[in-house]
C-alpha cells in the first residue's frame, strides 16, 4: 500500500529530531525511487549505479543527517532534493576516478529488481502475479525508451511522474514562462517514449 506524503512528512519530522527508525523507514522508502531519478539525470541504466551503490548509500546518509537544510513540500521534492546530492557526487566521484585511471570494477549483482519506472511513468501495478513475471522486462524496456529520449523530454517525465510535481513547479524547475509550456513538453515527451515502447 502506498503511504502518504503526510506520512512522509511526519517521518521527516522525526528524523530531522534524530528518530533512527523514522530515518531508517525513509531511506528504505526513498532509495528505490533516487536511485532511479539520479540514473536517467546521469543519462544511464540503474544498472550502471550498482558498483557505485556505496556511495549513493553515503550520499543518502550524508544528506538524511543534514535534513535541517530541506524545506518540506511533499515527498517528489524531497526525492529531487536527494537525487541531485546523488547525481552530484555520483559525477564528482565519476571524474576524480577518471583522473585516477581506474580499474574497470565489476558492478554487483542486483538484489531483487525495481519497478520504480514502470509503476511510476506507465501507471503499472506491479503486484499482482502477472504483474509480477512481467515486470523486469517492462522495467528495461521502459527504462531503455526513456534513456533514448533526450535530456529535457527525461527531466520533464522524472519530475512530472516520479517526482509527482505539478505544471507549475515544473515551470519554475525548468525555467519556463509558463506551466503550459511545461505542459506541453511532457506531452511531447510523453508521446514520443509511447512511440519507443
């Protein structure tokens, strides 16, 4: 069942009070979600996040422990608010590791799979039994469609579908004049990942 974002709220709150489990239940909550959100910023499989599942974990923390700094809108701005520490870390360490000439690492094996896109960007439920058997599947497919799209037609379907923002934050989020005009970019966007699936 899915919980609401008061519930969020009233977990944030206790965290920010340094509740352990109310911080424990957010970051299990959350991390699916933010994992996926950092992935297509980064113009990338999730996949490609699991030798790197260490620091987007320490990221998380880093930014659960600071939590004083979030002003609390609803829980899509949080998860944006956590992807970007992710992604920006995710990138500062990426170069730093470049400049070091790094050994190609082995991802790790994934522990079970998420059906985050899916569930979010198509409206799936994914707990029912054929639900279920199909769900990897439809997960790489949609998650390939999307990496195809280009960056601003990704970040418009992240913010509108897994953030859950409205128009008019996605507006301000993205520099339009007018919620319309970020209307009309999901749409575009929207029509052209349906045309890849």
């Amino acid at each position: 069942m899915a919980r609401s974002s008061l519930d969020t709220k009233v977990l944030l709150v206790a965290a920010q009070k340094g509740d352990r489990s109310a911080l424990d239940e957010l970051f299990e909550r959350l991390l699916p979600r933010v994992r996926r959100i950092a992935a297509l910023r980064m113009g990338c499989r999730e996949s490609e996040l699991w030798d790197r599942e260490d620091l987007v974990q320490e990221t998380l923390i880093d930014a659960f422990q600071n939590l004083e700094d979030f002003e609390h809108r609803n829980e899509g701005a949080l998860c944006d608010w956590l992807a970007t520490m992710v992604q920006n870390n995710l990138r500062d360490h990426h170069r730093r590791r470049k400049a070091a000439k790094r050994d190609v690492g082995r991802i790790a094996p994934r522990r079970g799979h998420s059906t985050v896109l899916s569930d979010s960007v198509l409206g799936h439920d994914s707990t029912t039994p054929s639900r279920i058997a199909q769900a990897a599947e439809l997960e790489q497919q949609v998650e390939t469609a999307l990496l195809a799209l280009d960056e601003r037609q990704r970040r418009v379907i992240e913010l509108r579908k897994l953030c859950e923002f409205s128009f008019e934050e996605i507006a301000t989020e993205l520099g339009f004049s007018s919620p319309s005009s970020a209307r009309s970019l999901f749409s575009r966007a929207m029509s052209e990942l349906a045309e890849r699936l």
